[in-house]
C-alpha cells in the first residue's frame, strides 16, 4: 500500500466516554498502512474494527490535527 502522508487520520469515537477515542494515519479514503504501524497500534486498530457498534462508533476520516 505504501505510506501515506500522515495528513488524515481515521477516528473511532467512543460511545460512552465523549473524551475517548483511538485514531490511526490514513489517507484521503480511510485506509490505513497496516504494515507501518506498531504492533500495539495494529492491535489497537482491529480491537476498535471489532467492537464498532458496541465500544466505538463508525470511524469517520478527519484532518489530522
């Protein structure tokens, strides 16, 4: 996939605690570079896949601040 510039960032908000999110680099289209990320941060990304609906809302792709 190659790497992206870190200009977006894909955002998986919490449900319950407004102040809590997790957030990766992506490009434009929300694909992140799996294979540039740490292992923990690669982790963290699949736990936040698979609890969409439950812990985290839909990702939604925004301007990294």
């Amino acid at each position: 996939m190659g790497t992206y510039s870190h200009r977006y960032e894909l955002r998986f908000q919490s449900l319950f605690n407004e102040g809590r999110a997790l957030a990766f680099p992506c490009d434009a289209h929300g694909r992140v570079d799996l294979d540039a990320m740490s292992e923990r941060a690669r982790n963290n990304y699949y736990f936040a896949r698979t609890v969409i609906g439950r812990e985290f809302a839909m990702p939604s792709v925004r301007v990294a601040s």
